[in-house]
C-alpha cells in the first residue's frame, strides 16, 4: 500500500505566528508543507516571498516543503526558491513560455518537479511533459484565495491523470489543493490521490491535533 500524505496549506494559518503555527501542525501528524506564492498578477492576491520560506527552513524540520508557485514570469522565483530550501516546487504551465525549459530548471537546481492543473485547464498538457513530473498538483478551487468551495468535476480529472500516470509506469504523487472536507477525503484516495492539501479545514479549528487525527482517522480506510 502506498502511503498517503497531509500536506498543510500555511496561506490559512496566522501569519503573526507563522513559524508557531507550522510547528503546531506539524507536531500534530501533518506530513507536510504546502506554500502558496501568489503575485497579484498571476492570480489576484498576494502571498509569500522566498525570504519567508528561508525563515521558515531556520525551523529546522524535515517535513518536505511544496513550494507552489502562482506567479508570472516564474524562472527566477525557482532559483529564488530553490536556493531557500524548496522540496518540490510546482508551476502553473500558463506561468511561462517555454514549459519544458522551466521544468528542467526545477530539476537542475535539486528540486522535485510539480505541475499545477487548474480547474477549468485541459490535462493534454501533461502528454508532452509528464516524464519530467514528480508531481501532478490537481487545483479543486481556482487558484488565488483560500475558503474556497471544492469543485466536484475534480474528480473526473483525477481519473483522467491516473491513466495517464499509470500509461508510463512512473511514479508521480498526484496532489490536490483546495477546499477538501472530511467528505471528499475517501472519494479522493480511492481514485488514487497520493497528497491531500488541507488549509482552511486545518487551520479555522481551534484544536489541530484534534482535527488532525481526525483527518488522518479517514485517510488510513484503505
């Protein structure tokens, strides 16, 4: 059985006791870090920076970090993020214009590769990139703002990049980010989700390693 993932989205969490926070979820059973950078060009808000994440890696956890990167042009926040300590960083292909040189820039710098698919974007993408993935980010709200409500046609898309993973025989984590419930999780992981990436649900509780547990309770059916 392959394990599955937590990843905490920090764009909900207190930003006025960041590193706490992080702490907090992560004593909690989370498996790892979800990093939202946003622009306000890209998507329309504005996030974190690669001096957050070097402050963040002074926490000294080795919990990998998803840097997700919502920005436009996007080739110098790789190496920015890369140099900072980034695990995987994931780009939106509409973020450049030369996609498979952006790719290689990821795995050039020690990064693992992620690609983001938003909702209304077409998985034909990946039939021209998919051997340079180790991540396949699937958007189930659009990106930009988090409290968003979880987009059912997400499933469909999940089942469509599952054969296609699947047709290479390699492994790439399929990942999805954004308004996931207690309700979605079984749904999600029986269609092979390998990384849920929980935000708001986390982090408006007042008790994290109750919902935590609870999480992870519906995460370990299979």
């Amino acid at each position: 059985m392959n394990k599955k993932f937590l990843s905490a989205s920090i764009l909900s969490a207190n930003f006025s006791i960041l590193g706490k926070e992080i702490k907090n979820v992560l004593k909690s059973g989370v498996d790892m870090i979800h990093f939202d950078v946003m622009d306000n060009h890209y998507v329309p808000n504005l996030t974190f920076g690669p001096m957050v994440l070097d402050s963040i890696k002074k926490l000294n956890f080795s919990a990998p970090i998803d840097v997700h990167i919502m920005a436009k042009p996007v080739d110098d926040l790789i190496l920015k993020f890369a140099k900072c300590g980034a695990t995987f960083i994931t780009i939106h292909p509409e973020s450049t214009k030369h996609l498979n040189r952006t790719l290689d820039i990821i795995k050039e710098n020690g990064c693992k590769v992620g690609l983001a698919i938003n909702p209304a974007s077409s998985t034909k993408i990946l039939d021209y990139v998919i051997e340079k993935l180790d991540l396949i980010l699937i958007m189930s709200v659009d990106p930009g703002f988090s409290n968003q409500k979880f987009i059912l046609n997400t499933f469909k898309k999940i089942h469509k990049v599952k054969k296609k993973i699947n047709l290479i025989k390699k492994k790439i984590y399929i990942s999805v980010d954004g308004g996931i419930k207690i309700c979605h999780i079984q749904p999600l992981l029986k269609l092979g989700v390998d990384i849920l990436v929980i935000g708001s649900y986390i982090f408006n509780n007042n008790n994290y390693k109750y919902i935590i547990k609870k999480i992870k309770n519906k995460m370990n059916f299979l």
